[in-house]
C-alpha cells in the first residue's frame, strides 16, 4: 500500500470530507475474520488498513466509472488495463496477474424458468493481499449471500483474500447446477417436440445450441482460473483447506464441462433426426401429392375417355336430330341401322383403343 497522505487526515476546513462514490455498493473492512468497520469514505478504509496490517478490505461496485475507480487505482497499484476492463466489461473469463495483484473475470449464469433460457452475468475481481474489489454489471451474481456467509463463518474469512477469492468461485459455480437441470428439461422437451412434429423446433434447437455454447465458454477457463489460484500469491503458500475446497470445486466444474459436452453432443444429434423427420416428412407429402396428382390425371383421363367414346354418337344424333327436311339418309331404307352401326361401332373401336392404351 502506498504511503501517500489521506484526504482525511487534512486539518479541519483544509478541504472537503471525501465521499463514497455512487456505484460503490459495500465497503467492509474485516480484521480477524471480523467485521472492523464500513468505512464512508475509500479514505478511511485506507488509513484502517495502514493501522491494522493483518486487516482486508472488500469493496463491490456495481458499474463503476473509470473516475470512481481511480482512488483505489492508485492506492492498490491496478493496472490500466485491468481497470479498463473492468469498466467496459463484456469480458471473457479470465484470469491475469499484474505483480501482487490479480483480476479475475467470472462469467455467472442462471436459468430463467419462466422464458426457458439462460442469463448471464459478468464479476470482475481485483486481489491483493488486504483487499477484494468486486465489480458488476448487472443484477447478477449477486454477492450479498456470499458475504453474508462469510462473515458466520470468521475463521473461514481470516484466511483472507484467497478465502474470498473461494467463496465467490463456489458460489458462481454452484449457481451451475439450476442451469445444467434447466437445459437438461430444454432438451427432453426438444426431443418431443421432434418426434411430435412441431415446425418450431428447429429453431428453439439452435437457440439452445447458442445458449450451451455460450455456457460453455463461461466454464471452461475455470480450470485454468482454478489452476492459478491454488499456486497462491507465491507458489505454494495457500492454505490447505482452501486447497481442498478449490479442488472440489474444480471437480464440480469438470462435471458441469462434461454435461455441457454431453448437451452438444445431444443437441447435434436431435438436429440430425429432425433434419431426417423434416425429410421424410417432406417426401411423405411429396408422395402424397403425387399420389393425388396420379389420381387426378387417372380420372381425367377416364372421364376424357368415355367423353370420345360418346362424341361420335352424340355427333350423328345431333346432325340427325337437325329440323331439315331434306336430309338424303331420312328416306333411305338403311338410314337409320347405318347411323346405329356407325353409333355403336365408333364407340367400340375408341372403347378398345382406349383400353389398350390403360385409359379404361
């Protein structure tokens, strides 16, 4: 920590009492895994933590500006870049180590039951050896429950930074477990849809495709994060306890990974089938209208069939049913069994024809 003089320690009228910047949300200091204090001022934390060596700070923002961040910038020793990104966030998980400083981004997530979709939420994390700077966002991860817990728990937040560091990590990764359930039911329902025929399912699968994905790449840098965090500020000095608890949850992040893949895997192969159902559908129907269109053809060509068969006779009855009187054939002693032949040996000989031809 810096030794620079406090605003605070200025004499009375020197200047105005620092204020706590808006975005500031909590700001305890902790000794012994007790609360000491919930300083007003970044000032006042400071000179508590000059006074009490063994003491930590741990200060959540939410939404911060590059100006809000700037006293603790420079007292803490942050880095630029790391500022910057907790500032403009949209980061991926991650975490960097600048000195005796990291920052950490954690990608948390929860399920929302009533749109059936995942949330996501972005914590950025500055530690030191006497302090904990979180920054958010958004409404989640919420960190109140985890402070809260901690402070039941004194001995666990004696351990420090790292013991903080902990229970945020268990907390975002715990907060998994309704979003593994959640997708599991997405993709049983998807599966009936798929066998149910439902035309919208095939774009819910590649929504929920999206979503997995970007599960996914909120999990898996956590065990690298995991991996830098049990070497400790230097290698080797944290405590074992937290070491077997950042195991565990090392192991609950390998299963949640595995899930994930195993949700891939499944979501792949429902694509496949749908994409095989929709085609066979498609070729049902085709089929069917081909089947209606054949049938259609058929008929017509019965009923033009039998409508040739008919023209000739209708012919001959119609130039004979003509009121003229002189018609050669009307007084023709075979007119009349000529124009029956020719009636009904035409209608024969088309009846063949179009027999022969499967018309009929």
């Amino acid at each position: 920590m810096t030794d620079t003089s406090r605003a605070s320690d200025a004499a009375p009228g020197a200047a105005a009492v620092p204020r706590m910047p808006a975005s500031v949300l909590k700001n305890v200091v902790y000794a012994g895994g007790a609360r000491l204090a919930a300083p007003g001022s970044f000032n006042e934390t400071f000179r508590l933590l000059d006074e009490n060596p063994e003491a930590l700070a741990w200060i959540g923002m939410l939404k911060p500006s590059e100006a809000d961040m700037a006293e603790l910038a420079a007292e803490f020793d942050l880095h630029p870049l790391a500022i910057e990104d907790a500032v403009t966030a949209h980061q991926r998980a991650k975490i960097e180590r600048y000195g005796d400083t990291r920052f950490m981004v954690l990608k948390a997530a929860y399920y929302d039951d009533a749109a059936e979709q995942i949330n996501f939420g972005e914590l950025h994390i500055f530690s030191g050896q006497n302090f904990v700077i979180t920054v958010r966002h958004g409404e989640s991860p919420k960190l109140t429950p985890v402070r809260e817990r901690m402070e039941t728990t004194p001995e666990a937040l004696a351990e420090g930074a790292e013991a903080v560091l902990y229970a945020i990590l268990d907390a975002v990764v715990d907060g998994y477990l309704p979003v593994v359930k959640g997708l599991a039911n997405d993709i049983d329902e998807i599966e009936t849809q798929v066998f149910d025929g439902d035309p919208t399912v095939s774009k819910r699968i590649y929504e929920l495709n999206r979503e997995v994905i970007e599960f996914d790449r909120s999990v898996s840098p956590l065990i690298s994060i995991i991996d830098e965090l049990s070497s400790g500020w230097v290698d080797g000095d944290m405590a074992e306890v937290l070491e077997q608890y950042l195991r565990d949850v090392a192991d609950h992040v390998v299963q949640t990974k595995e899930r994930i893949d195993e949700f891939r895997v499944l979501l792949r192969d429902i694509l496949q089938v749908n994409t095989n159902l929709v085609g066979q559908r498609q070729n049902e129907e085709s089929q069917r209208l081909s089947a209606a269109s054949n049938r259609q053809a058929e008929e017509a060509r019965l009923i033009s069939a039998w409508a040739a068969i008919l023209f000739v006779p209708s012919l001959i009855g119609s130039i004979y049913g003509m009121n003229f009187k002189y018609m050669p054939e009307l007084n023709w002693t075979f007119g009349y069994p000529l124009a029956i032949g020719i009636m009904v040996g035409s209608a024969v000989v088309l009846y063949f024809v179009f027999k022969r031809r499967g018309w009929l």
